[in-house]
C-alpha cells in the first residue's frame, strides 16, 4: 500500500490585488503516490510547482504565504490537510522528515550541531520527556546516525557548531536530523544543488543506501535529470503546476511517452554529444500544440539551432595569454591571524583567436578569480595576462582601460544581480555604448534595438526593468550588454548555471551564434562538467587554484591523465547510459 | 481637520508615482502624514491671525485657558497658543534644517566611505570616536564655545547627527556595492565616480530618506532638549524647549505651560517615526515581508 497519496491536489495563494481577493493556483489537480521504500523524484523546472507541492505535504507552506490547499494529501491514510495546527506537529519531523536545499541556512549557528540532533529526536511525536533516559536514548541514537552518514568521528562531530563544517558535512547531518524519528517519509527538496559535483555524488549514495536500510518513503525534488536518474525509482516530471508523466525510472528515462518529458530530456547536456552547432531548446509554441491536441504526441518540441556553416573571419581578434598568474588574497599581518589564500597559483594558458575554451571546476577552484583577472577587474599579484597590445601585471591594467573594455568584455553569473534593477533594459545596453564608443542620440537608439534584436528579446522589452523579465531575458540583456561594444573576447563566469535546462540552451545558442557571427574568442567559466565538454573547443580544469589539464573534450572525456578529472567524470550525473547518443531518446 | 487631512494627501490622478501609490495603499502612513502636514501649515499660515507672541501683559499672567486665550498666559501674560504656534515654527524649522544638513553631510560621507575602501578605514574611524562623545556634552561643548545662537545649534547638531546618516548610508552602500551590477559597470568602462552617481546613489536613496524622517525625529528631541537648557535660540523667541524651561517653574500653579509645548514636541516625534517606520515597509521588501508574516500569524491565530 502506498504511503503517500496525493489525490487531486489542487494548491494556490491568495493575493490581495486592489481590496478583493484574488487565487492563483501554483499546482493543479496532481496525483500521485509513493510506496514505502521507494524514491518518487519529482523533476520540473522552476515555477514548476515542485516545491510547493513538496513543502505543502508537511504544510510549511502556511507559515509563509496566505495558501489554500484542495484535495486530498493523505499520509499513512490520514488526510493532513484537515489536521489542526497540534496534530500536524506531530507528523511534522516524527513522521514526515525534511531536508532543505541549503543546510547551512537550515541548522540554526548558534547551537552546536549536537544539540540540533537531540533536539529533532521526537519518537513518539512529541518531544522527548523523561530526563536522563530519554536523553541517553537520544544521544546514542544521534551517534549512531552520524556514523551511518558517514561521520565517524563522532563525539568531535556534536560540539561542532555548523559554519565549522564543509557542504557536504552540513548536508550529511540534515539527513542524520531528518532520520532522528524514524520519519515514514523523507521530503528532499533540492538536497544537493548547492554542492560540487564530486560531493554531490557521495551524497546521492549515501542518501540512497540510508533510504534504502530505513525503508522510508522519499519525495525527491530536483530539477537534474541526471540527479533523478541515479537515485530514483519512479520519476515524475512536472510543467507549469501540472503532472506531465508519471512513472518507472527506465520508462521515463528511455522512452518517455509525453512531448515535454521527452524535450527536458534533450536538452540536458550529455557527455559525447556535441552541440557545437547549436543546443536543442524547447519550443513553447509547439509544445502547446501538442499537449492541446492540434499536432500529433509524436510530433517533436524541440527545436535545434543550426549554426551557418561559415564561421566569420577572426579578423583583428588578438590571442589571449596567461603567464604564470597568480593571484593571493589576503597577506600575513600580525593583528589578524589570518594565513594568506592562493586562490590562483601559477596557472598559464593560450586562447587563440576565435576559439570556445571551457574552464571548468568546483568552488574554490580559483576559475572565478582567474576570469576576473582577465576581464581586469582583479590585478594579479604575480605573473601577467596579455590581450593583444594590453597587458594585466601586478602593476594592473597598462595602457587605455576604455581601449581594453571596448575589447574584452565579462558575463556574469547572476542575471538578477547583475542589472541595476533601477535602469530600463535600454539604460543598461546603452550603457557600455555611451562609456565606450562615440555613439550619441539617435544612432545610440538604433543600435540599443539592433542589440535587443539581435540577443532575441522582443522590442517592447526597451523599456521594462529587470524585475519584469524572466531570468533567461535578463541572461540575453546581459549578454547585449557585453557584446554591445563588439568586444573580441568575452569572459563569461557561470552564465547559465542560474537557469532552467531548457533556457540554458537558448542562452548557449545565442552565445554561439554571436561567436559565429563576430568571430569572438570565448573564456567560460562553468562547473557543469557535460555543458563544457559538448560545447567547447578546448578545455582546462581547475582545482586548487591550479590549471591541472587543458585538452580538447574528447581528450578530456575519454583519456585524461589526471586523478581528478577522473574522478569528475565518475561523479557527473549524466543521462547517456539512459539515452541513445545520438539526439532524440530511444524508444 | 477631516477636508484639510484629505486636501493634503494626493488621492488621485498621480497613480503612476510610487509615492502616491504607496500612501494610498498604507493608511497608516496617510494619515500620519496627513496629520503632521496639517501641523507645519498650521505653524506657517497662523502667526498673523494670532496675537503677538512676545507681547506681554503683567495683568493678566498665569490665566487658564479660555475663550480669550485658548491655552492660557503665561509668567509675562504672554498668549501661550500664540507662543506655540510660533515657537513651532522655530522648533519644527530649525529641525529640518538640521535634518537636511545631517542629511547631505552624512549621505556624502557614507556613500564616499562605503564605496572607496581607502577612505573607509580613515573615515569610519573618526566616526567612532565621535560616537562614543556624549552627545549632549559635545553639542553643549560646541555651543559654549561658539555662543549660543540658532548658528550654533544648526552646526553642533549637525555635527552631532552625521556620522548616525553617515553609518546607515555606509552599510547600505557597502550591500550595493557587492553586487554584480557595480562589476558590470566597471567593465562597461565606467569611472567609479560616475558608478557612485548612476547606480549606488539611485540604489540607496530610498533608504536614506526613510533615515531621513528618523533622524528629524531625533533632531527635533534634540533640540528640545538644548532649547531647554539654554543653549539653543535665546529666550524671548519662542522654541518648544525653552517654553517648556521658562514653565517648569510654575509646574503647580500652571502645568499647561508645560504640558502644551511637551504635547506638541511629543506629537511631531510619534508622528515622524510612525511615517519613518512606514515607510520603511514601503521602501524595504525584507520589511514588508516581515511586516506581512506577522500579519499572517496573526490571522491565523486568530481563527
């Protein structure tokens, strides 16, 4: 018998627009269940509705937002949408357990991670009375726990306090905290995404085995692909507050019987799959003809940009070199007892003219600060960066910094805090080109549309602010800035690693387009490890500050030299054993 | 005072400036505005229909309020609602000025120091010090010095007040300054000059002024506090603190001589930090939506 029935769920928010009260439904009529002992992962991406389903299943949702839930969500046959606020506290924790997506904003700084535990062990509901014994029980229960997670040093673990311990320690004790009363099911809402690749994966198995011994329950949210095939046994996949497929891990992943499940799936990255000549992106047109009947199920929704087979002339774009840079923070002072950090060592590198290099690696790799030293927002502290007839030492950037700009430009990360979120879109374009170049009035005008055209965004965007775009719009915005001084290098620091699958690939593609089409050299930045390696020309890996391989994909993917590299590769969750390599997924 | 309370609050027309939109949606702050701007224009406009504030008349001292004096005489037969009205125009003036001065010197100084690291450490330093000086000694120590005069004040509370701005400025730019947008500007080939003009000051403003309506409030206690010990506008020109000086002494025979001007200068403070505090969840998402939690509990407990 399933554990957790969810039937005809229907969840939204009230809002209070203009006196009356308006609903806006986040999920529609969803159904679904889990079984004791297996994994349901629930797949979608953002504004798909998955979380608010997940956090509604433990009503968290209440606390935060005026929410109305309609349906039934039924644990173990008790419907938890009628319990009062006392009952419900007795599911929370005890029966339903919980683990968020970021473990440091969920263990409080101020107790050690000891106490934490103690404190989440509640066995029959409420918390534990009866002094000393229950205590002990407690204690050696948490003991237990933290070595079944992994953390063997267990004493030294309690009177830790949680900034003292890494992500990957963090996240461990969240599922020890979530296991202390022996939940029936175990919500997981993004566990791992805010950790590197290679903890990620020990996280996953771990999860997986502690599943698996406890024969809990698991809802695991995600919007990884990758991530829900190794770990789920049953995937269910979501699209704008709406079940969209339901099913078998290997039915889902191999032959995938909706449009959108179908379309997610190619739009993942893969390892051996090239998309040098253009990502696969969801067209939202016909995928709506399809799910509304008008174009038969079979019918694909993707599209797949095709590049022009003629790559513009490199022209006049200098080669990029790195020599032996090094970058320091901080220095050894007698007031602070602070030893200095090489985020960078020693790390040289050629880009030629024109060419797509990949840097990859996890945080703290040093790949961020080597891109801000190129971009010259950073000065090394040894070695030199030369671009052309400009040069980046210690001394910092030698020669006309408007010069430098007009050819070397830097993506950000974030779209939403890299636009002033006070300037209109045609502020922040034109802002480059008033600093930059002599355009002025009407031809400044001109070419801020040119750039709106040519990044993809409709023309009404010219005058909105950021706060009215969606994240893959500010990403294009942001992209027009750069390129709006025709730069001949662009670094781009994690551009797509804040957006869904689906609009990753439309940002890829306009950045490959614009390289085709302006010849650009391209410095990025990223951690997504099958992103670089199908899309880039060459690529070096990070780790520790150093440069420890440069290789083409290929080289990269199948014959590295390096431990590490291995080891990235081995951790990377990727589809390919589940999908025919060549585009579409077998059926 | 419902027609005037209306009058004073735009109530349509201008939908489109936040503003207006914001005092629409937020009684409270309607109202606490509506209030305070009946009280300056009440200040401004009154005067000439009144009698002469420093004309005395031994006569007729230390009367109650009635009909003829509405609030009553006081030690020299002065009118106390002419000394009131008058002495706010100096009281509620002088305090605005000493706000804006605060203002423009502190915002000056906590944008600088926010954004060049350099200046920060010299900056920030001298700030400290000069919080950790009484408050009311330095000011007093200043006006001694100088001569008390409404100059002095304006410039010892100035003093006084600009390293509080300059702080709350700082911090805020030093949270603007770390995003991305500030990067981007840079590698725009911005000068960080003009960064500090296009994208930091539009960013902090809305804070700033939100500081701005705090801090008049403590300048007006301020300098109610130094009006009263004498160190503030010399006595015949009426101020809130020095009515309130020259009435202690008859606290027996006529407390409203006291009481009047306390009411007031109480009135203003409440009604400054009520239209501060509102507007901070106007201007502040991480206000508003505690602000909106604790309505939520609260409803919720409710049924």
């Amino acid at each position: 018998m399933s554990l957790l029935n969810l039937t005809d769920v229907t969840i939204g928010v009230t809002q209070d627009t203009a006196g009356h009260e308006e609903r806006l439904d986040l999920v529609h009529g969803l159904t679904l269940d889990v079984v004791a002992g297996q994994t349901l992962c629930v797949v979608g991406e953002s504004g798909s509705g998955k979380t608010v389903t997940a956090l509604s299943v433990v009503r968290l949702l209440e606390f935060v937002a005026p929410v109305y839930t309609e349906g039934e969500i039924a644990v173990g046959g008790v419907d938890v949408t009628r319990l009062g606020a006392e009952q419900m506290r007795a599911y929370r924790g005890a029966r339903i357990g919980m683990i968020f997506q970021e473990a440091l904003d969920s263990l409080n700084p101020a107790q050690r991670v000891g106490a934490q535990l103690l404190e989440a062990y509640r066995p029959d509901g409420v918390p534990a009375r009866g002094g000393l014994k229950a205590r002990r029980a407690a204690e050696a229960k948490a003991k237990a726990l933290l070595a079944e997670v992994g953390l063997t040093d267990t004493a030294r673990i309690m009177a830790l306090y949680p900034h003292q311990m890494s992500g990957g320690m963090q996240q461990r004790v969240m599922i020890a905290m979530a296991l202390m009363s022996d939940p029936d099911i175990l919500i997981a809402d993004e566990p791992t995404t805010a950790l590197d690749v290679t903890t990620q994966a020990e996280i996953l198995a771990l999860f997986q085995r502690v599943q698996r011994e406890h024969r809990t329950a698991c809802v695991f949210i995600t919007h990884d692909m990758g991530v829900a095939a190794e770990i789920a046994d049953r995937i269910a996949v979501m699209y704008r507050g709406r079940l969209v497929e339901i099913g078998d891990k290997l039915d889902i992943l191999t032959a995938p019987r909706h449009p959108y499940t179908r379309a997610l799936l190619e739009c993942v990255p893969r390892l051996g799959v090239s998309r040098r000549e253009g990502f696969p992106t969801i067209s939202e047109a016909r995928l709506r003809a399809v799910t509304e009947g008008t174009a038969g199920r079979d019918e694909p929704v993707t599209e797949t940009l095709r590049l022009p087979d003629a790559p513009a002339p490199v022209g006049d774009t200098p080669p990029l070199g790195i020599d032996r840079v090094t970058k320091v923070y901080g220095r050894r002072s007698r007031l602070a007892r602070r030893s200095p950090v090489r985020a960078v060592n020693e790390v040289s590198l050629e880009i030629a003219p024109g060419e797509f290099f990949g840097l990859v690696g996890e945080s703290g790799s040093g790949k961020t600060t080597l891109g801000r030293m190129v971009a010259a927002l950073e000065t090394p502290t040894s070695g030199r960066i030369a671009f052309g007839e400009h040069q980046i030492t210690p001394a910092g950037l030698s020669g006309d910094e408007r010069a430098f700009r007009r050819q070397a430009q830097l993506v950000f990360q974030d779209p939403q805090s890299s636009l002033d979120p006070r300037h209109t879109v045609a502020r922040i374009i034109a802002e480059p080109l008033r600093e930059l170049t002599p355009l002025r009035g009407g031809e400044l005008d001109r070419r801020v549309a040119e750039l709106i055209d040519e990044v993809g965004l409709p023309a009404g965007c010219a005058d909105r602010l950021p706060a009215q775009l969606s994240g893959g719009q500010r990403q294009r915005v942001s992209i027009a800035r750069a390129v709006a001084a025709r730069p001949r290098l662009i670094v781009a620091d994690e551009p797509t690693s804040a957006l869904d699958v689906s609009v990753q690939g439309q940002v890829m593609n306009l950045l490959l387009q614009l390289r085709r089409s302006h010849g650009i050299s391209f410095l990025f930045i990223t951690h997504n490890l099958s992103l670089v390696l199908s899309v880039a020309d060459r690529v070096g890996v990070m780790y520790g500050g150093e440069l420890i391989e440069t290789g083409t994909p290929h080289e990269i993917a199948t014959s590295s030299a390096h431990d590490y590299t291995r080891r990235l590769l081995a951790a990377n969750p990727d589809l390919s054993a589940y999908i025919g390599r060549h585009g579409h997924p077998s059926r | 005072m419902t027609p005037t309370a209306q009058m004073s609050v735009p109530v349509s027309g201008r939908a489109a400036s936040p503003l207006a939109r914001a005092l629409r949606r937020n009684r409270l702050l309607s109202a606490a505005t509506a209030l305070l701007v009946l009280i300056v224009l009440a200040v401004v406009i009154l005067p000439p229909f009144l009698p002469d504030a420093n004309a005395t008349d031994p006569v007729h001292r230390l009367l109650p309020p009635s009909a003829d004096h509405l609030l009553g005489t006081d030690s020299y037969g002065r009118d106390v609602f002419s000394r009131l009205v008058s002495g706010g125009r100096t009281s509620l003036g002088l305090s605005a000025l000493i706000t804006v001065c605060a203002a423009f010197t502190g915002m000056v100084i906590g944008l600088v120091s926010g954004f060049y690291r350099a200046v920060d450490a010299v900056v920030m330093r001298i700030m400290d010090a000069w919080m950790s000086f009484p408050a009311i000694i330095l000011a007093m120590a200043l006006a001694i010095g100088l001569g008390a005069s409404i100059w002095t004040e304006l410039i010892a509370l100035t003093v006084l007040f600009t390293p509080f701005t300059a702080r709350v400025i700082r911090s805020r730019v030093l949270s603007v300054a770390a995003r991305q947008y500030i990067g981007a500007a840079r590698v725009s080939g911005m000068r960080p000059a003009k960064i500090l003009v296009v994208h930091v000051l539009p960013n902090v403003l809305p804070l700033a002024l939100v500081q701005v309506v705090i801090l008049s409030a403590s300048a007006m206690l301020v300098d109610g506090a130094m009006s009263f010990l004498g160190m503030g506008i010399a006595p015949p020109t009426p101020t809130w603190g020095n009515m309130i000086a020259e009435g202690r002494s008859y606290l027996v025979q006529a407390p409203w001589l006291i009481v009047v001007p306390g009411l007031a200068i109480m009135a203003c403070v409440l009604l400054l930090n009520l239209i501060g505090s509102s507007m901070r969840d106007v201007v502040d998402p991480r206000a508003r939506a505690l602000g909106d939690l604790q309505r939520l509990r609260a409803r919720g407990a409710a049924r």
